[in-house]
C-alpha cells in the first residue's frame, strides 16, 4: 500500500475488521479520511470473514491495517506512530454477553488490559478526540425504561457488562487527568450487513435457510432496541465533531457530561424496541421460511427488555437511528445470500 495522505485527517480504530469496525472505516474512507486499522483477529468467530472485511478495506489508498493484539504494547506503540491520529475510536473488545460465562479471562485481558493500553497511547498522542464502544449491557438490572445516560449502572448481571462499565470509568480517570475529549457510546443490539455470526440474526438466518431450528431465549418475551448498521455508523460519524468541552453541556437535554472532565457517556439506540418474536416473524417473511422455533428459558446474564433514551444523541448530532426492522432484516439477508452464495 502506498503512503497514507498527510493532507487528510487520520482516524486511528481499533478493532477495524470487526462488525463495526468494518462498516466505520468503510464510510469514513467514503469521508475522506485516513483510516488505520488494529485488529487481532481473534477466532472468537471465524477469522476468515474479518480477512475478507479488511481485504474490501484495504482497495483504498488511504486505508492501513495492523494485525495486531492490544495486549502487544510495541506494535500499538508502531500503529500509533504511523497514523498519528486526530481522532481514535476504540472499538475492539471481546465481544458476547453469553461467552463471558464461559472464557471471562478472555473479557479482562481484551477489554480492560486492551484498553489500558490504547489510553495510554492515546494519552502520548493527545488526539482531538477519543471514543471508545460501551454497551446497553451496563446497565444491568435496572428495569426502569428507556435507559438514560445518567441512570445508575451499578449492577452488571455479566463480567462482560463489568469490564464495559470499567473501560467507561477508565477513560473518564484519563480524561480528567490528562485533558482528554472522551465519548463512551453504549450500543443497543447492532445488526446488519457483515454482522457477526454470534448474533442472533445472522444465527436464525443461517439455521432457517439450512431448515434447522432456532432456540428462543426467555420463551420468546424479549424486548430489543435493534440498530441498523447504518444509522449506528452515522451517530458515530456525527459525535467524532462533538468532541466533549467541560462546562458545555448540550441544551435542552439531561447531559451526562462529567462535571470533572471533558467526557460524555452517549446512547445510540432509536428508543424503539421490537419483541422478538415480531422480530423472526420478519425474518420469516424475508425468506418466505417458517421458523422451527426451539423455545428456551432466559439464559444467564440475558435481559427481558433494552431500549434507549435517544434524545441526547439527537441534540448533539440531529440525528437518532431510525432505520425500521424490516428494511434493516432485508439488507442483511440479501447480504447473506451474496456472501455464502445461498439461494
């Protein structure tokens, strides 16, 4: 690849081969950006189809990748020196609310050890701004609806949720101490194009088109607030220009601005959920399938119910997801097909 462009802005992510990741750097190349990627290209799902994200990727000339883990401080500290990045957006983290049962070591060295180590280059490197992925999850055993920014998150039911709610507080400590523009967002069940095959829309497809069946978690009588891909790349876009100031909280809304440092925890979620099975009904209806649904109990660590305060968000940016299920579940589905050459 040739050298990256000095005369554009340089956006350093971390797990760019990622779900997320992929779909970021993919529109902010769009941008104009130089975009760096750091990803380990863990097997916690098939390693092959993270290739294929960073080989689209790589087309551009303005895109560079790392294969490389957090936990690796000198070739951090090389991807760092070489992007010399205005902006950072830390993404890549083990992922998996259920996995975190099985391997939580795996949750402390990814997400709390990995992070360390991104904040402490970011730290040296004192990009305008800094953000870093959180999730719903954080907020737990709360049953009050929709969750705000500023609701208590004090009692994660998952090692998952801990290490995210952890990372948020981290990166607040360095904001304070080093001046640092943070932003925490907390997803609301991602979902789309090239999304990970842990999920249970990319699980439920592949299980109906080969006519097997789906299990169905807590009988079926789940909430979710689903965001599209799109409008989940498109907040993130918008809040890198948003970058927090101390003393100016956004109007109109209750801020979650720090009163001790230029950091803000954000909401991406549209403040719309949809029950689950209203969501594989319109799985059922894209592939014209029936579901042979394998009804379950609630699994350890799962929630009734998620959906999302969006007002914040959409004071600091405009914007609020949107997309509705049944587009956001066509598009995945077409994409499906495509990519596994399925009928």
């Amino acid at each position: 690849m040739t050298e990256l462009d000095t005369r554009k802005r340089s956006a350093l992510i971390t797990g760019g081969a990622g779900f997320i990741g992929y779909n970021l750097a993919k529109r902010m190349l769009a941008d104009g950006w130089n975009v760096t990627s750091v990803d380990g290209m863990t097997n916690y799902y098939d390693p092959v189809l993270k290739r294929r994200r960073h080989d689209m990727l790589a087309r551009s000339n303005s895109f560079k990748a790392h294969e490389i883990m957090l936990e690796n401080v000198e070739g951090l500290a090389a991807a760092f020196a070489e992007a010399k990045p205005d902006v950072v957006v830390h993404l890549a983290a083990q992922a998996g609310v259920r996995y975190s049962l099985e391997n939580p070591r795996a949750y402390i060295e990814a997400n709390l050890v990995g992070t360390f180590n991104v904040m402490e280059m970011v730290r040296e490197y004192k990009p305008e701004h800094f953000l870093l992925a959180s999730t719903s999850s954080v907020y737990g055993a709360n049953v009050d609806m929709p969750f705000g920014e500023v609701d208590r998150t004090d009692h994660p039911i998952t090692l998952y949720a801990a290490t995210k709610k952890a990372t948020e507080n981290m990166a607040h400590s360095y904001a304070h101490l080093w001046a640092l523009p943070t932003t925490a967002f907390r997803f609301f069940t991602v979902y789309g194009p090239w999304g990970r095959p842990d999920m249970a829309l990319f699980k439920f497809v592949r299980a109906m088109l080969a006519g097997q069946p789906i299990d169905v978690y807590g009988e079926g009588d789940m909430r979710r607030d689903f965001t599209y891909i799109d409008d989940l790349v498109e907040s993130i876009v918008r809040l890198i220009e948003v970058p927090p100031v101390t003393g100016k909280p956004a109007p109109g809304v209750i801020d979650s601005l720090s009163p001790a440092a230029p950091h803000r925890v954000v909401n991406i979620g549209g403040g719309h959920p949809v029950g689950l099975m209203e969501f594989i009904s319109t799985i059922e209806r894209e592939l014209g399938l029936p579901a042979i649904k394998n009804i379950m109990p609630m699994q350890p660590g799962d929630v009734r119910e998620t959906y999302a305060k969006a007002e914040l968000l959409e004071a600091l940016t405009g914007y609020r997801p949107a997309t509705p299920v049944d587009v956001g579940v066509k598009a995945f589905v077409e994409w499906y097909r495509s990519y596994y050459q399925v009928g």
